[in-house]
C-alpha cells in the first residue's frame, strides 16, 4: 500500500502586494476547523446523551480528543510536522480508535468512522484511500448491527458516514489548496520582482556603458584641446551635451520599461567616439528597413562591442557591418590591437561559453529574438563580435528587446 506525502513574458512588471494577502488561507484553515469541531461536537453529545457514567464519559472524552488531534494532524500537516512524517502509523492508530471503543460506548460512538473515512482518503493514494473510505463505510454499517441498531437505521448511518468523511476531506484539501496557491502566488511575486532587478541591471549595464565611456573620452580629448584647438574643443562639448542628453533619455525608458534603439543612429555616434580617439574605422550598414525589436538588438551590440574595444585593446583600425539578405540580417564589429591577455580570454572558448557579462548578456537578447551571438579571435588577430538575427522575430518582442532573464554586473 503506497503512502502519499502530506497534503497540505513581454516585461513582468512587479505586482503590488494585497493587503491582507494571507487571508485567504486563514479563512479556509479556520472554517474547515470549525467544521471538524462542530462534527466532533455532535459526536460528544451523542455520548452525553447516551446515560452514560462519569468515568465513562470522561474515558470517551479522552478519546474523542485523541481522534480529534490524530484528524487535525491529516487535515492540517503543516501544523505538526514531525508528526506528519508518520501519518501511516497515525492512519493506524485512528483506525484502532474509531473501532475498538464501540465495544465501551456502543452507539454513542457511531459519529466517529466518518473522520477515518476522510482521514484514509487525505493520507493515502487515491486508489487505496477511496477502497478505504467504502471499507469504512460497509464496516459501519455491520457494527450499527452490533451495536443493536436494525435495518431502518443502515441508510441514515451510512450517509452520515459518506456526509462526514467527504466534507471534512473536502475542505481539509480545499483548505490545502488555498494555502499552496497563496505560496505559489508569493513566489511569483518573488520571480517577478527579480526578473525586474535583472532587467533594469542588463538595461542599464548595455545603454549607459557605451554612453559612459564615450563622455569620458570625450571629456579627456577636449581638456586636451580646450588650449591648443579652441573651436575642436567646443564641438567636442557640444556632442558630449547631446551624448549626455541621451544617456538621460535612455535612463528614462529603462525606468519606463521601453528601451527603442535605432542602429543607424548608434552608428553615427560610434564613428563620431572612434574617430575622436584616433581609430580608423570602416563603417558599411545596409538600409534595409529592420524590424524595431531586431534594430534594437543590434544597436546593444554595437554599443557593447565599442566599449569592449575602447577598454581591452589598443585598436587602430575597426570594422562596422550590416547586411541583410530576404530572412537574416548579419552585424559584425571587427577590430585589431587585441592584447594578449584578452585574446587568450576570449580564445579560449569560440563557442561563446565565456566572455564577460556584457557579452551574456547580448547572447540572451539575441536568443530572445531567434538569433544568435559569436565572437572569436581572427587568424589576423582581429577580435570579431557577430550577430545574426531574423529581420523578423518569430515573436513580437519590441516592448521588451532581449526579453528574459538578465545578468548583472560591470561591462567587459
């Protein structure tokens, strides 16, 4: 006989918590005991008005409470743990209980087989326990023989019987219920309050590393300038006002959950950073219209394979390309003056298993739009960083590009 064991997207915005959101299961807990209580409660008076003497009515109260701490440990598990390890031996022992004192208390005691019943069908599987139920059921109906009752009294024994087992089952597991769908409600909250974390980390990290590092340069070559070349230096901090005015834009839609990124324009800002750092770069993007949450994607990427550039190589020359053919669309950033200590990094596994968190996290929003991500080192020795997306997703993800689970941290 087998035991069974105790019973007892686009973007998720966190939901707020309910007041009260524990209610629920207080309410259903406390309605199923008062239920058990009540049924108990006619058991006893039963007992009382059955004539019976003070020491035996006082052996039968004991009893009725042993029963009734043997039913709340089935009905309520969670309640005494340690004893709900041993609900097969508790099952036993209320067997013996609910049968044995028919013998003292005759049919004073016929309110009991129904908690059995109900117990047997919230311990054991659902086979065992409704074969169970009906033996309890027909072993009721011969002991109300015993006990002197006569055949006009076998239907009304035996319903009340079905009636009590099935409604102290009912709402033991109803009660049950409610308790682990207020549990599974608390941890969807958890997931979504987490999903939200990771989201505005990934945002943050893949928008504002590039727009960083490009006012810091900037900064750095005007304050060099500001002297030797006045009129250079002034437009320098006229685009390092506009890059900053962006940055702030691109803080405001991740705050609002809606981060649209062009590519052509996040390539006129690259070329505008590698040329003011002295890189020659070689820039050939197609002008095929892309679809908004694919433009986004590659925008990301671009971003975050310039700032890789500028921080882990001495780059003189870089590549910038996009094509698209009928279905796909291939973005490559290329550049030389790997250092050797990140070559070896980024060699080390070509199949995109390693690499910084910036790079897991454009894998993942790649993959979120049915594409893909590679880097590896070149024979030339040029680090190249490729993407190749559908030009449209399977699923529309333009309010949420890259959509899943982020990865925190700083950039590569």
């Amino acid at each position: 006989m087998g035991w069974s064991r105790p019973a007892g997207p686009d973007i998720v915005r966190t939901p707020r918590p309910v007041e009260g959101g524990d209610l629920a299961p207080k309410v259903a807990g406390t309605i199923t005991l008062v239920v058990i209580l009540c049924f108990f409660a006619v058991g006893l008076t039963y007992a009382v008005g059955a004539g019976m003497g003070a020491g035996q009515l006082a052996l039968c109260g004991v009893l009725m409470l042993t029963l009734l701490f043997l039913q709340l440990n089935h009905s309520f598990p969670l309640w005494i743990p340690r004893a709900a390890r041993h609900r097969a031996l508790t099952l036993a022992l209320q067997a013996v209980l609910t049968f044995a004192p028919f013998t003292l208390f005759g049919a004073a005691w016929l309110g009991m087989p129904g908690f059995l019943a109900a117990s047997a069908l919230l311990v054991l599987r659902s086979a065992w326990g409704w074969t169970v139920f009906a033996g309890v059921v027909v072993a009721t109906g011969f002991v109300q023989f015993a006990v002197g009752y006569g055949m006009g009294h076998l239907a009304y024994n035996s319903l009340a019987t079905i009636l009590t087992g099935l409604v102290v089952y009912g709402l033991s597991r109803l009660s049950g219920l409610v308790r682990e769908v207020q549990m599974a409600r608390e941890e969807l909250v958890r997931l979504a309050v987490t999903q939200e974390r990771l989201r505005f980390a990934r945002d943050l990290h893949d928008l504002l590393g590039f727009s960083l590092s490009t006012i810091t340069l900037k900064c750095e070559l005007a304050h060099r300038l500001i002297r030797v070349q006045p009129e250079r230096a002034e437009m320098e901090l006229t685009e390092i006002v506009q890059t900053a005015r962006q940055a702030l834009t691109d803080v405001r839609s991740v705050a609002s959950s809606y981060v649209q990124m062009a590519l052509n324009r996040e390539v006129a800002s690259a070329a505008s950073l590698l040329r003011a750092v002295g890189i020659r770069t070689d820039i050939q993007v197609t002008e095929t219209p892309l679809h908004a949450s694919v433009d986004t994607v590659l925008a990301t990427v671009l971003r975050e394979g310039v700032t890789n550039l500028l921080r882990h190589s001495k780059a003189q020359n870089c590549t910038i390309t996009a094509y698209a053919d009928e279905s796909t669309v291939r973005f490559s950033i290329a550049n030389d003056g790997l250092s050797e200590t990140d070559a070896a990094h980024y060699d080390s596994d070509r199949s995109g298993a390693t690499g910084g968190v910036g790079l897991r996290s454009l894998t993942i929003r790649a993959e979120a739009v049915g594409g893909r991500l590679g880097w590896s080192v070149r024979q030339d020795g040029w680090f190249e960083l490729v993407a190749e997306l559908p030009l449209r997703p399977a699923t529309d993800t333009s309010r949420n590009p890259g959509g899943g689970p982020g990865t925190t941290g700083a950039t590569d």
